[in-house]
C-alpha cells in the first residue's frame, strides 16, 4: 500500500472497472425491492458545473447507500437535448444543432464519470433522438383523438429575442425565462394541451405528497390558483350577447358600476366596431399587446382603459353598465370580464375616479353611516348589505350564498369555480424541437399523421436564421406533404413542441430505453415507477414538476400507467453560491484573475483592489464560478464530493470554501495515514466480534464509539440525507482511533481496529466510492466488492456504555447528583450540571464566576 493518498492513480482505475463490469446495470427483479433514484437530467450546455456537482452527488450517494441496503436500484443518466440554446449555439458556430448537442453530450458523460456517478449507462437517452420522439408524437395524435390537445387562434406570450411563443408558466415577473427579455402579446394559431381538465385533481394530490417539500406544494397550489365564486351574465345592451363575468365577490353585484374586459378579449374588437370609438379601441389594444401585462406588473401600472362604445346591463340592478377595456383586465383569469365595483375594490376605485364613473356603497361597517364610506378609498372589508334590494341588512358574507342561489334560481348566473391555471399552449415557433405530428389538408382539416410515417423527423441539411425564427415553414421538403386521409396535397405542420414536453414522461421512458413495441413497456414500468426520490432544484417547482404530474395523469388515463404521481419524494437541493470578485474598471472577476496578498485581493489585469461583493448564486453572468474540471485536476472527484456533502444539508445553499475543499482533501489524507499504519497489525485479523467485557477500557470506547458512529450515520442518511453530519462523525471516530495508545499488547486491538476501520470504509463508500473500494482491496477484499457490500449493522449492546455519578455543587455545597456517560467530556458534564433543577435554584440568576469540573468525580459552581 502506498504511503501517500494519490487519485489521480486511484479514480481512473476504478472507474474503468466499474464500466468494464457494469457495475450499476440493473434488470428487474421481483425478489428484490426496488428503489428508484433520479436526478433531473441536464441540458447538454457541453460543461457541467458546480450545481449539477452537488445535486448528482447527492443522488449518488442515496443511490449507493440504498444499494448496500439490499435494494435493487434504478439509477440512470440522460440527457434535456432541445431547446433554444444549441440553436443558437448552431446558428453562431454555423452548424446543426444535432452535432453541436452530440459534441456536448459526450463531452458531459466523459465529465460525469470522472466523478464516480453510479449511473445505468445503458439506460442512457436523449430527447432529440427520433426513437425517443417519436413515442412523444404518437402520444400527442392520442391526446389529439381524444381531444386533449387542440388547436386555437389566440393572443400568447411572445419573445422577440427567442423568436418563439412562452406559456405562462414560462414567463417570469413579465420576461422571458430564458432570455429575460420582456415578453408581449401576439395573436397565433397555436397547439395546446388540456391540463385544465386536471386541475382540481392537481390540486387535490398536493395534499397527498408527505414526500414532498411544503414550498413545492404550496407554490403549486396557488399557480393551479382555484378560486370558489359566483359566474354572472351580463347582458349587451340591444344585443343578443351576454358576456360571463367570474368573481369571488358576487355580494358586491348590486355596486357594479362598470364592465372591464381585458384587451384581448373578443368581445372588445367586436362590440366597438362601426362605433365611433374603434380607433381609440384599436390603437390602446395595439399598444397593450407591446407592454409586460403578467399578474406581477400590472400592480404597479397606473390603471387606464378606454370605453368601446357599448353597454351592458347589470342584472340584478338594471342599471346601464359602460363596458371599457383595461390594462388591469387579464384574460388568463376568470373570463377575462371584470364586473367593476369601486365602492369595495381599490383598483375599480382609482379607475373610476381617474374616468369619472359612478360608486354605489352596497356594503358598510355596522358602526357607520353609509354616506360615509368610500370617501377616499375602497372599503374592503365585511359588514352589512345596503343598496341591495332584498338582501339589505343581511351580513354580507351571507348574503352571498343568498344571492349566488338568487341568481341560479333568476337563470342570471350559478355557483362557479374557476383556476388561474390555463391550458398548456405547447406550440413553439424555432426548429431544434420535436415536430407537431399534424398535417392540414384543405379538405380534410386539421389531421394527425399516420402512425406508420412517425417519427415526423426534423431535416438535416438545413440552414437555420440568424434572426432565431425556424426555417421549417420555408423548407418545401419537409412542408410539402400528402393528406393521410384522402391523399390530396397537403402542408405538414410547422411549429414543434415546448422542450417541457420531452421532460414531462422521460422518467417512465428510462424504465425501458430500448423498448420499441410501444411507448412504454407496461411490466417494466410497473415494477420501477414511481420515482421513489426525484431531486433537482426548486426553480422546476411550477413548469417541469406540474407538466410531469399532469403528463403522468393523461398516462394513467389511457391506462399506460397504474398510478398518477410520479415522484413519491422530492428533494430540492439548495444553490452552490459563491462571492462576487469587481474590479472598478474590469467588473466582475472569474477567481483566476483575482491576486490575493495575505488578506487582500487585487485584480489581476490591472493589479487594482477589487470589491469583494455578497455571497450569491454562482453565476455565469457574475462570474463567481469554479470549474469542476479545476477541482478535479487538484484534488480528485472524491474531494470534491466529500466537500459538497459536508458544507451544507442539501436542502440548504452550500457556500463555496476553497478551505473546505482543502480541508476535505486532509481528513482522506488523514484516514489514508491510519490505515496505512495499522496495515500490518489488522491486514490477517477478523473485525472483531465478541464480548465487550473481554475488552479493556480504552478499546471498550473505541468499539462504543464505532457502532454508535454506525447508527447515527445509518440515521442521518436514511431518515434525514444529512450528510455531513454523518461526515462529522466519521471524524469524530478518525479522532478517537489517533487517540488509541496503551492497547499495544491487549490481545483484541487489532480485531477492535479493523472493525473501527472497515466500519469507516463501509459508511464513507457512498459518500467517496474510488477512495473506499482502494481501501476495502487493500485490506483483502474482493476487487469491486465493496459497492454490494452489506451496510454495516451496529449491535445494540456496543450502545450502551459505563456511567458515573457525578455530584454538582454551588459554592462548595452539595447541591445535586446526576449520572451521565463514563467518557462524557467536561463540557458535557458542565452542561449537565447547569441544568439541574435543583442546582438552577440555588444559583437563583446570580452571575457565575466560574465552573470547575473534576473529571468523573464532581462539578462546582461559583457563584
């Protein structure tokens, strides 16, 4: 065994064998439980970085753990490969986005395995390959037979920058979230899936997910956003046109002065035509489709619309309703109709004051007059009915079940429920995503593709805009086709999915990745789904987590799957976040080009101190960034996992530490050095197995101490994936084994040692494989053992350990006894002391000069 630790000799050798034996390949197997273990997989960017670093170590050592448990383990590896940035990585490189996404996937995987992932490497799959997309179009002509997936022409959200439409979940505080561009409404024909049909189902599950971290549910809850009111039709005035409102606060109808209808709706081109406010109706709708109208903006806008030169009729009231459109009016909720009612709602309230519009008091505090309220602002609050006909006097919480009965019994209007959740509009307007399967035939319509043509391949030899747009609709190639129903020339579909599609299912799909009789084997799928524990970043808590549990449902649906969650547990690892490096003339820093001199940093290009910002997410942008492949170079994968485990709890953010790193790098070190010496005293020795009275004192301690470490850090990754206190107490039991020095002759040292140091091996093998399996051979095991290795059991009666009686004293005074543990430290014991009942009595809040601690005898308090 060599004297020094060395990785770079270390982690190529056994990498190598773990791929040559195909160490991780798993089968089905029903004498085994499985456990299925998944990270979400990356977009193949060419590079991985620190952040995937952390979430793919924390998955593999759950991966391994579960293993050694005795679990049959699915832990597979694939790859996110559309979207946008290979397209425009394509466009400036000059290149197809295929080659360019290839060249990053092999260049990922080779930096994958550097780290010793136990991954399933035959699971391997990526989303733009045909066989994976074209399971993925068959499943849209499905949902499309049974109308789950339509076609409309609508107002969406668009990004000038990214060429392409954004659902709304996809845009964030207004801007694009990939771009962050601002985004602006743009009537298209689009595609659409109906994840509304699953909404209160959606929401219903959110309290059945224990597994789940309550952020993640909440966050879902209020996106699906269900909301319990009343549906009410106002009627046009000289119209057959009603138009539905929905809102929470029908007691409030007999106040509606007003119609708002957000600009996009219908009904505002139609009822202002031939009136002679169609051009101020025209240009404010033209020039509201150019502003960021998202739910999180229009608070902050000054309130504006214009009238569209028609009215409605409130019917509870009869009062003639102008009917206006707004900025404030959205058509994502609701109706899209407003039913404004400034006496009770501050928006209507500033609107009518700025247009000179009626406010009619129908609700009031019980202490007050109704001429005083709604003076100067909107009353919002509860109290009684007034201006409200026959419900005048009543509470008017309770006024509104009366008048949602009212209004259902009049045929005005009925008890409602409505979602802020909208259909997921998934048609995308670039190339390097997975082609609609639909054709449009001028005398058939709209029809899908004949399952024997899919996959609808996307061309190879095509040359991709520099302004981002897809060239598909010029490609007369791909456009030109025939009608699968009655053979006419027909125009193939040009818009591809939402890359979110793709995320959606790939999970079942990893079940069975060479499977090509259908879209999913139905017995591999039932044996390894669901996800036991899927990790990835809270980001995804809204797009790909509720367009996988939405897919998963359409799934189960068609009877593809037998359950309708996908991930029984979810851990959302927190952020690897660094300091900020500025310079005054060359901004941020990446940290190869800061200079440190003893505490102070200078820039390296211009040698000028730099500012030394917040800690913040690493960032490309920020330049706060490590290269993994550096980490690496230096120290070796297994460092690098050991510092990613033990900075931080992986739910919280991790602080990078080039002292932690470092500090890792000892304590392996450490470890080697000590197996290293006690190689020849434990190299022909059992771990030792018999009776702890056989033991002397000092190795009765040490044998306490390997199993107690045992337990506490079965416990820390089994029930909590608390790893780096599981790592503090590997540390602490290093510690105590340094410390072992008057056994040299006892005739069970080297038994005592060696099940102290296999115990080390075994508990740290998941945490940092290459350097446990070099270890675990060199102490006489099998090659390539140690990854189905049995995790170590610890035995009860080793838990239990000598105690003392320790007597407290105040000021010299008997004042208590306790007992506690024989190796109980002084400030254990000192702890204890203070305390004590008895002895916190006669301290009686008066300041302590000083504690004295007499080792395993007593503790007196001066007070």
């Amino acid at each position: 065994m060599n004297k020094r630790y060395n990785p770079k000799d270390i982690e190529p050798k056994w990498q190598a064998f773990w791929e040559e034996k195909k160490q991780f390949k798993v089968t089905e197997d029903h004498t085994k439980k499985k456990y299925y273990l998944l990270e979400m997989f990356p977009y193949p960017s060419g590079k991985i970085h620190m952040g995937h670093v952390r979430n793919y170590t924390i998955g593999d050592v759950i991966a391994r753990y579960k293993t050694m448990r005795g679990f049959n383990v699915l832990h597979p590896m694939g790859w996110d490969a559309f979207g946008m940035p290979a397209e425009n990585a394509a466009i400036a490189n000059n290149t197809h986005p295929a080659k360019w996404t290839y060249e990053n996937i092999k260049s990922m995987k080779q930096q994958l395995k550097q780290l010793g992932f136990s991954y399933d490497w035959d699971r391997e799959l990526a989303t733009c390959a045909p066989d994976y997309y074209r399971w993925e179009q068959w499943l849209f002509i499905q949902m499309f037979k049974k109308q789950m997936a339509y076609r409309k022409e609508s107002y969406v959200n668009w990004c000038e920058s990214c060429q392409t439409v954004l659902a709304n979940e996809q845009v964030e505080n207004g801007a694009c979230w990939r771009c962050g561009e601002l985004v602006h409404q743009k009537k298209l024909w689009q595609w659409f899936f109906k994840i509304t049909d699953y909404a209160q189902d959606l929401l219903d599950f959110c309290d059945k997910l224990p597994g789940w971290p309550d952020k993640v549910t909440t966050m879902q809850k209020n996106w699906i956003g269900k909301s319990t009111g009343a549906q009410i039709a106002f009627a046009v005035e000289n119209s057959d046109v009603t138009i539905p409102v929905f809102t929470t606060r029908h007691d409030t109808l007999f106040g509606a002065t007003f119609m708002c209808l957000a600009p996009e709706h219908p009904l505002v081109t139609t009822l202002s035509r031939g009136t002679s406010q169609e051009k101020d109706v025209s240009e404010f709708v033209k020039r509201m489709a150019l502003e960021n109208r998202s739910n999180h903006t229009i608070e902050n806008y000054e309130k504006e619309g214009v009238f569209i030169g028609a009215w409605c009729i409130n019917p509870m009231t009869g009062r003639r309703m102008p009917i206006y459109t707004a900025n404030f009016a959205l058509m994502e909720y609701g109706t899209g109709a407003v039913m404004s009612v400034p006496a009770h709602d501050q928006r209507d309230f500033d609107f009518a004051g700025k247009y000179g519009l009626d406010i009619v008091v129908v609700i009031k505090p019980e202490d007050q007059n109704t001429e005083d309220v709604a003076q100067t602002q909107a009353y919002t609050g509860t109290g009684i009915m007034v201006n409200s006909g026959q419900f005048n006097g009543m509470d008017n919480k309770k006024a509104q079940e009366k008048i949602a009965e009212y209004l259902e019994k009049e045929n005005l209007g009925k008890k409602a429920i409505s979602y802020r959740l909208r259909d997921w509009g998934i048609s995308r307007q670039r190339f390097w995503g997975a082609p609609v399967p639909m054709i449009h035939c001028d005398s058939c319509g709209t029809v899908p593709v004949a399952e024997k043509d899919l996959p609808v391949m996307l061309p190879e030899n095509i040359d991709l805009l520099e302004d981002g747009g897809s060239p598909l609709p010029g490609l007369p190639s791909f456009v030109d086709t025939i009608c699968p129903e009655c053979g006419a020339k027909a125009k193939r579909e040009t818009d591809t999915m939402d890359t979110f599609v793709e995320s959606s299912w790939y999970f079942n799909r990893y079940c069975c990745p060479g499977f090509d009789g259908a879209m999913l084997d139905k017995n591999a799928v039932d044996y390894w789904m669901p996800v036991d524990q899927y990790i990835g970043g809270v980001e995804h808590a809204v797009l790909h987590l509720l367009y996988s549990r939405y897919f998963t449902r359409v799934l189960n649906d068609m009877g593809m799957v037998d359950f309708k969650e996908p991930f029984t547990r979810l851990l959302t690892q927190g952020m690897v976040c660094k300091e900020t490096q500025y310079c005054p003339e060359h901004g941020f820093l990446f940290p190869h080009e800061v200079k440190i001199e003893g505490d102070k940093q200078f820039c390296a290009k211009c040698d000028r101190k730099i500012v030394v910002g917040r800690v913040e997410k690493m960032s490309k942008s920020k330049k706060n960034v490590i290269d993994p492949n550096t980490l690496l170079e230096k120290y070796g994968a297994d460092t690098v996992r050991l510092f990613c485990l033990f900075a931080a709890p992986p739910e919280r953010d991790l602080e990078w530490s080039e002292q932690g790193v470092d500090g890792g790098f000892r304590f392996l070190n450490r470890i080697w050095r000590l197996v290293h010496e006690l190689m020849d005293t434990i190299t022909d020795t059992s771990p030792y197995d018999g009776e702890i009275a056989d033991l002397n004192d000092e190795l009765k301690k040490l044998f306490h101490k390997t199993h107690l470490t045992i337990k506490k850090v079965t416990g820390d990754i089994e029930e909590r994936f608390h790893f780096n206190t599981a790592i503090s107490a590997v540390m602490e039991l290093v510690n105590m084994m340094y410390g072992i020095k008057n056994s040299e002759n006892h005739p069970h040292r080297a038994g005592v040692m060696r099940t102290a140091v296999e115990s080390i091996i075994l508990l740290l093998s998941p945490i940092v494989p290459h350097f446990a399996e070099e270890l675990w051979e060199k102490l006489g095991h099998a090659a390539g053992s140690l990854a189905h290795t049995p995790w170590p059991e610890y035995r009860q009666d080793a838990l239990f350990t000598a105690t003392r009686l320790i007597v407290a004293q105040v000021n010299g005074k008997l004042r208590g006894k306790f007992n506690i543990d024989a190796d109980a430290d002084d400030d254990t014991i000192k702890q204890k002391a203070l305390a004590d009942e008895n002895v916190k009595r006669f301290i009686n809040d008066q300041p302590i000069k000083k504690v004295i601690v007499v080792k395993n005898k007593l503790v007196n308090i001066v007070i």
